[in-house]
C-alpha cells in the first residue's frame, strides 16, 4: 500500500491561481504542514502569460525564475524556496488520476493517497488539439500547442532550428494574434489561418479587428480567413512540411502553431460536484456544490455579480483574484466571520510588437469605435464602447496610458447612461476620462 499523506488544505493543480491561492494562504497565517500543491508541472506556478511574450523572445529571453508567481501582479516571486520556508509542500510532476469528493481522498498516477480536509480545485485548462477532431497528419512533428512551460521549451527551439523559416499559425484569437507577432520578431516567414471574418471574433468587433489585420499585414504576416486545416503532410522524418486547407490551398510549414481554445479540466470531478457552463458550478466565494470543495480559475462558473448572471472566466486577472477570494472565504468561515462576494469586472489585454490593448467590461450591444485606427500610423491610439440598454457597458482601448486604461475600466464598472451613440464617437475617449 503507497503512503497516505493528509493536509488540512490541498490545491489539486499548479497553473497562476494554485500559486497566488498559496500567496493568499501564507498571508492569512496557514501553518507549516497544513497546505500541499499537488501539480502534474514539473516546476512551481509561474506567470503563464509569459509563454506567450517573453519566454519565446529568442534575443531577450525571459527566464523562468522571472516569471514564477507573483511577478506578473509585482509581488514577491515564489522560488522553490519559498514554499519550502513557509511550511508549503510543494508535490510537483505529480498527476492526480482519482478524486474521491465524499471521501475526501485523491489518488494520483503512481498510486499515492492523498488526504485533505478542504479542497481548491485549480485545474485550469487542456488545449484543445486538431488530433480531437481527427485531422489527418495532426500528429505530426514541429506542430505545436502552448500551454505549459515544455510547450513553451519545444517551441523556442524548433524557432530557433527552423530560422528564417516557414510558420503557419492556425487560430486567430489569443495565441494566434501573441504568437504570430513572435514569430515575425524571430526572424520566420509567418502565414495566420482562421475561420472566422475576423481575428479576435470573441471580443474584437470588426472595426477593431480591421486595425490588427491592417498592422499585421503592414509587419509582413500573411493572414488567410475563411477556411481551417483540415490535414498536414510531412517528410520522410515524420515532420510537418505543408498545411492543406479545407479550401483546396496548400501552404509550406516548416513549423505549425495552434491555437484554437482551450476546455477545462474536470473530469476527475464529474459525476461528485454540480455543473454549469462546462465547468464546476460555485457561489460568491468559490465553494462548490459540497462545503470542503472550492473551484477556482479557468474551472469554476461563478456569479457575475455586474451582469447578475453565471459566468466562467478564462483570463490571468481572474486566475488571480478568484484565487484570493477562495481562500479568504476559507479562512472567514474557519473563524465565523464573513466577507464579501466576489464583484469581478471582466478584464482582458494583450501586448504584441508595439500595441497593447485592455478591455474592460461586457461586449454586448451596440458598439462605437473612436480615435485613430489607422494601422500605418505612427502611434495609432483608438477604441470601442458597447452600449446595451442606453448605459455603455464595455470598454477597449488600444494604446491607452495607464490612467486612460483606469478610466475606461472606471467607466465600465459604474455604466454611465449615454443620449446617444453619436456622443460617444464624438467625444471618443474624453468621455470616460471626465467621468
């Protein structure tokens, strides 16, 4: 029989939210013993988003150990050490394959018993792959998906073997928008394919997405729309060497990137805890369907309490605050107190080549776009309102400076009412700025 090992507190996963959770226990006083991250990764939580930007920056790398939690919020960064001197164990390259809620036992790959008497679940997301849908030659060499830190290690090397070769991005959201902007910066040849009539369909609208197709294409990036890969061929190596579109075209690859969502990871919960949306249903403080059960991050559908509906987050921001508030709701109700629920204001931003944007709110309704969209100027500064019911609701800026990006999320969260969508093309971002 494997050795049983018990904590008061376990987090099962070890992506941004297991780690500011650990950040969150520390400050609360947990006690050396009473916490274990159990995490499949081989290296303690680290900033993902890095994946994207920094760490595949071939001429000004950023290294791990700059990115661990909490960097990414200017806390304290989290070394192995850390967790170590504040009693944390840190149980990594670990998987766990069992959760038994009722009993509250997890088990992982090797057989260990692990028991806990309140768990975070901190999951987060898997990729999905095109080998889910059986696209032929999808497992081919040099395809590749970023999620984890090892993706990140294959990625970089196959860039900078294949230099001043040819890449094609499948997938027009996040990752294809971050990755392809790399890419072009690491010296490859670069072609984007998407289904959608636009990048970004989630949240750009068509006036804002015409803007980055503009820049990309002024960058020397090929973007192809309208069609999906629906094979590979590859050499006699069994690496990748074309991209066949459902349209009949071929396109040459020395490496291929995709980036077409992700699902969260809950199986190990099915069937014990209750559901919503894909993922684990939980309150205003993160708690479960079961009371010793807390869902966190990419894996729990939550109260939106702005937009009085449920809702699942996929974003950093909320990896980190959901994470706090769990934790805080853990401790109050330990000691019979009480806090209040969590309020979020859906928060997104992305940085590639020399553009930055943030977004703030709902994209619902109507929208407006303001400002200089011009992809060939020189320092293009523009946005968007949407406006549902006569209050404007959401809000995106590119180029904005740190106080323009705090007066939109400000103007998001209070849903001024607006006379009409003319003010607000006209005054454009004055209109947030003097609320």
């Amino acid at each position: 029989m494997a050795e049983e090992k018990s904590f008061k507190y376990v987090i099962v996963g070890g992506g941004v939210s297991a780690g500011y959770a650990a950040r969150e226990f520390f400050k609360q006083g947990v006690k050396p013993g009473e916490l274990a991250i159990i995490s499949r990764e081989q290296v303690p939580p680290y900033e993902r988003p890095a994946l994207s930007k920094g760490y595949i920056h071939l001429e000004n790398k950023a290294t791990l150990p700059n990115f661990y939690v909490a960097a990414g919020s200017g806390g304290e960064r989290q070394f192995p050490q850390w967790y170590k001197e504040k009693g944390i164990e840190l149980i990594l390259g670990t998987e766990i394959v069992k959760a038994d809620l009722a009993a509250k036992t997890l088990v992982s790959g090797t057989g260990q018993v692990f028991k806990y008497q309140t768990l975070l679940a901190a999951t987060g997301s898997s990729v999905i792959r095109l080998s889910d849908f059986g696209v032929p030659g999808a497992d081919a060499k040099n395809i590749f998906y970023l999620r984890e830190l090892e993706d990140a290690d294959y990625l970089a090397y196959a860039m900078e073997t294949k230099e001043k070769g040819k890449a094609v991005v499948v997938g027009g959201g996040y990752i294809g928008l971050e990755l392809s902007a790399a890419l072009k910066a690491n010296n490859l040849e670069v072609t984007m394919v998407y289904p959608e009539p636009w990048c970004m369909p989630r949240l750009f609208t068509a006036g804002i997405a015409s803007f980055y197709e503009g820049y990309y294409a002024n960058k020397g990036i090929n973007i192809v729309k309208g069609t999906v890969a629906s094979g590979f061929s590859t050499n006699s190596n069994g690496e990748v060497t074309e991209v066949k579109l459902k349209d009949g075209r071929t396109l040459e690859a020395d490496i291929v990137i995709v980036g077409v969502g992700g699902r969260p990871i809950i199986s190990l919960f099915k069937g014990q805890v209750e559901e919503e949306k894909g993922a684990l249903k939980t309150d205003g403080f993160f708690k479960t369907s079961l009371p010793d059960v807390y869902a966190i991050g990419d894996v729990a559908t939550f109260p939106m309490k702005l937009y009085n509906e449920m809702r699942r987050v996929e974003h950093v921001d909320h990896a980190r605050k959901s994470a706090e508030q769990a934790v805080k709701a853990i401790k109050a109700a330990e000691e019979g107190n009480s806090i209040p629920e969590y309020d979020y204001l859906p928060y997104f931003y992305s940085r590639a080549f020399d553009l930055s944007w943030q977004f703030y709110g709902d994209n619902v309704g109507e929208s407006v776009l303001f400002g200089d969209n011009d992809p060939k100027s020189p320092k293009p500064k523009f946005g968007s309102y949407w406006i549902k019911e006569g209050k404007v609701v959401g809000a995106f800026l590119e180029g904005g400076t740190p106080e323009e990006n705090n007066a939109i999320a400000k103007l998001a969260r209070a849903q001024p009412s607006v006379e009409s969508l003319e003010v607000l093309s006209k005054e454009g971002l004055s209109f947030a700025t003097k609320i």
